[in-house]
C-alpha cells in the first residue's frame, strides 16, 4: 500500500504511512529520533547464498508497518441488511475495475535491471537498496491486511471481498517486483519471515479508511510525479523500475477509490466534527513522516535530480487537494507557515539523531531528547492547530472509477 510509497502507503512504498501505534484508537503521533535501515550490507554468508541475502528490514519509528482491524466491526459495516448506505452499483463498477486487471501483462522485466544495478555504486547504491526494501514492506503489508478483509467479508458483502481481494493481488505484485528488484542487487526481502515477525499495529475500521485512502494518494503523486520527471529527465534514470510508474500509480489510485467509496458507504465517519478532527490528524501523521522521512533521503532524490522539499510539498500539496474531495476538513498545507514548521520539525529531528549517536549513556541520552522531543511536539501541536481548510462531504463527494490526470 503506498503510507508509505512508504518509501510512503508513506512513508511510503514512496508514499509513507502514518507512525502511530495503540491497541485502540491512535494516540498523538509518536515522533522520535529516526534512523534508516542498515540492511543495504549483508551479512557474510554463512549458509547457501540464496539464503543467506534473505534479509528482514530493520524496525525502526518511520518503517513501514503492518496493521491489523477489527474484523467483526469490518464485517457489520458491509453487512447489506444492516447497513442501508451501502451503494452496491457503486461498489460492482469498482469490482468491474479491478477486474479488468489493466496491468496484468505490465511488470515485465528484462536485462535492464540488472546491468543498472552493476553500474549503481557508492551512497547512491545504498539508499537505492533501501528504497527498494521498505517499498517491498509497504506494499506486502497492504497485501496480507487486504488479503485478510477478503476472506472475512465474503459472506457479509462478496463484491466489497472481491475487491478486497483483487487489491491484495495488486498489493503482491508489486511487492514481487520489488523484491525481484533487490535480487539485482544480490539480495532479497523473506517475506514469509515478516509476516510471522513484524509487530502489527491496530487501527479501528474508520481509522484504516483514513490512514489507507490517504497512503494510497499520497503513493499515486509520489510515483507519477517521479515518473513525469524521468521521462523529462532521462539523465537521471538510474533503474528501469521508474519506468513503469505510470501504471503502477493507476493501481494506487484505484485503491484510493475505493477507500473513498467505503468512507461514504460509512457517513458517520465523515459528517460531524469528530470526523473533522480525525481528517486532520491523519493528514497530519502522513505529510509529517514522509518529510522527515525523505529529508534523511536527500541522496536518494538528488540522485535522481530531485529536490527533495520541493518534490514533497508538490506530493504534500497535489494528495491535500485530492483529500479535499472526501475529508470534511484538511490541513491548510499551501500556507508558507506549514512548510516552516515542517522544515522545524527536520532541524529538530537532526539533533535527537545526532543524541542517539554520541557515546553518552542511555540516561544522559534520554535527559538530552526531552527538550527535543518538547519542541517537536510542540510543532506537530502548532501545525495541528492551524486554522484547517473546511472540505468535501459526503453530499458532493464525486466517485471516480477511472484515473485521470
């Protein structure tokens, strides 16, 4: 899924997801010192080679998660007979959609990948590698939550299971090509060891619907402003997997729509002032971790001839007007006071990376964040706060089955 592509669904696959966690109902964004993955170097072999670059990505605050729901609340949302907003026109032209399966014959390798993978070196092979890896997570945890609601709605509501289902064909694909990419590079992601040791977060139903629409949009902006850029560009193309953005972000786009259609199936989710809250919350969590995220990426989007603040208010800025037509309210992301606080919150991440690396003791390091993480927490506070933009309903939003762009 792109909060992450997470590098988001964040953040990345680029697009990132939000960094919250809890048992219930998400708490305040839970923002620390943020490292990246150190899985680019593996480990001398030990055992057969195949194997032996298995690697399983690094947990870290910013990583790409894994989320689990509620199924039994999934399961009354889309029960037909108790549920009367369920608009199933809607939902069998989404079905139709996936089915068509536009992308079935597109992920395509050939000789390419290979030979620029030889060629990547230095830094830029590095951070390339972790592109890749935490792009894989994302999208592999988008498969097993959406695998899982298919098979649990398939008695309650078999259209919305189906699409479900389709989406986590989707979501594996995806995470296939990218895994298949990291061979180029004489590694590989074990999937199967993942699913069995990453921490899963829990999100209720209504808080999947907002952190999934959103990561799925920001996912699409990222990869097709990337892709727009590299077909201008194509002195910067480092890998041929740029290339086949321009479908692939149709996939995320699609997944978006269907968020978008279940958000509505649901009103109480978008009509009242809790609603309005929560909107801006996630909006909030997802723009705020991609940046930070990034921002320790600069080498990534340098080297593909990027700026990499200018490329996130565009991605920041393109999925907040996207999000307008659904959310009752958004962040006000085109006021220049947002991008200064955002650029604060960077400043502020720096120092508590650069605490986490000196060689002073745990406790001596813990009394030197708490003023850190006051003043991030006091940013992330003054964003929330900021006059929001008030937005889409319920009563107008559009459904838009087909990308356009």
């Amino acid at each position: 899924m792109a909060a992450e592509m997470a590098l988001l669904k964040p953040i990345s696959k680029f697009a990132s997801t939000p960094g919250l966690a809890g048992p219930g109902a998400p708490s305040r964004p839970r923002f620390a010192a943020v490292r990246m993955s150190a899985t680019a170097q593996p480990a001398a072999p030990k055992k057969p080679a195949k194997k032996a670059n298995k690697q399983a990505i690094k947990e870290t605050l910013l990583a790409p998660r894994f989320y689990t729901t509620d199924f039994d609340e999934m399961e009354q949302l889309f029960n037909t007979e108790i549920n009367k907003n369920l608009n199933q026109d809607e939902f069998v032209a989404l079905l139709q959609e996936f089915k068509t399966d536009y992308n079935q014959t597109h992920f395509v390798r050939n000789k390419e990948f290979k030979e620029a993978a030889d060629k990547m070196q230095g830094p830029l092979r590095q951070i390339f590698v972790e592109f890749l890896e935490r792009s894989c997570t994302a999208e592999f945890s988008g498969f097993l939550l959406y695998k899982e609601l298919g098979r649990r709605l398939k008695k309650t509501n078999p259209v919305v299971a189906e699409i479900f289902s389709l989406m986590s064909r989707d979501e594996a694909r995806h995470a296939g090509f990218l895994n298949k990419g990291l061979s180029d590079f004489n590694l590989a992601l074990d999937l199967g060891f993942l699913t069995k040791a990453r921490k899963y977060t829990f999100f209720k139903p209504k808080f999947i619907f907002y952190a999934t629409y959103l990561s799925e949009k920001i996912g699409y902006w990222r990869y097709i402003t990337i892709y727009r850029h590299l077909k201008e560009n194509p002195e910067y193309q480092p890998y041929p997997i740029f290339k086949y953005f321009e479908n692939w972000c149709q996939d995320e786009n699609r997944h978006g729509d269907f968020f978008s259609a279940l958000m509505k199936a649901q009103p109480q989710f978008l009509n009242d002032w809790k609603a309005k809250l929560w909107s801006r919350f996630f909006c909030l969590s997802v723009y705020v971790t991609m940046y930070l995220n990034d921002c320790q990426r600069t080498a990534f989007y340098e080297g593909i001839g990027l700026n990499t603040k200018e490329f996130d208010m565009h991605v920041i800025i393109e999925t907040n007007r996207t999000t307008a037509r659904i959310f009752p309210a958004v962040l006000d992301v085109e006021n220049p006071e947002f991008k200064r606080k955002l650029d604060r919150m960077v400043e502020i991440n720096t120092k508590l990376i650069a605490v986490g690396e000196t060689e002073d003791i745990p406790l001596v390091k813990n009394l030197k964040r708490i003023p850190l993480i006051a003043a991030l927490a006091s940013e992330l506070l003054a964003a929330y706060l900021m006059p929001p933009i008030e937005s889409g309903s319920v009563d107008f939003a559009e459904f838009e089955p087909r990308l356009v762009y």
